[in-house]
C-alpha cells in the first residue's frame, strides 16, 4: 500500500513538471510579453503621445511589468510609468509620473 502511494506521488508530481516545462516555453513567455506591453501601452495612451515600452520577459510570481516611456500629451519632454500586469486578472496598473530626464534613459524612437 505504501509502495502504490510512493508511486502515485511521483506519478503526480512528473505530471505537474512536465506541464510546468510546456507553460514556460520560449514561445508562451513571449507571448507573455507581447499581452504585457499592449496592454501596459494601451493603459499609457490617455497621457502619453506614441508610448514605448520596455517588458522584464518574465515578471515576477504575480505580476508582468513594464517600463512605459513616451512625450507626455501637451507638454515637451519625455515621462515614464511602471506597469504592473496582473497575471491571473489581466488587468494593468500605472504606477505614478516619472520624469525621464531624472532617470538619465530614453526611449530609441
């Protein structure tokens, strides 16, 4: 009885790995990326003119985050927001305003 436990368990547990190497595929992460900066873009748009984005490819546990950088909407400059992503309700968050010239970075565009 104890035999058939030890081996459902690991049964289980090759299972749980073999999906979890499926779900963190090359293609699936940057799929992962590409909702995660449409999605932080789109978020941008109501204060920024033409929004850039900068994705971290994996997030962390919770979250898809970006970088969001582009001309502020009747103003001169560059400004950028950090976007969360939430993973399992899709829905993004910006973070405040951010001077961009305080960062020291630009966007290539």
């Amino acid at each position: 009885m104890q035999r058939n436990k030890i081996r459902f368990c690991m049964f289980a547990i090759a299972i749980a790995a073999a999906g979890t190497a499926r779900a963190s595929s090359g293609d699936a992460w940057q799929q992962f990326a590409t909702e995660v900066e449409g999605k932080c873009k789109q978020a941008a748009r109501a204060s920024i003119e033409f929004p850039h984005a900068v994705v971290d490819p994996f997030g962390s546990e919770h979250y898809g985050i970006a970088l969001v950088t582009g001309k502020p909407k009747g103003a001169n400059g560059f400004v950028s927001y950090f976007c969360a992503y939430d993973k399992q309700t899709k829905e993004v968050e910006l973070g405040s305003e951010i001077e961009t010239d305080e960062m020291r970075i630009l966007p290539d565009e």
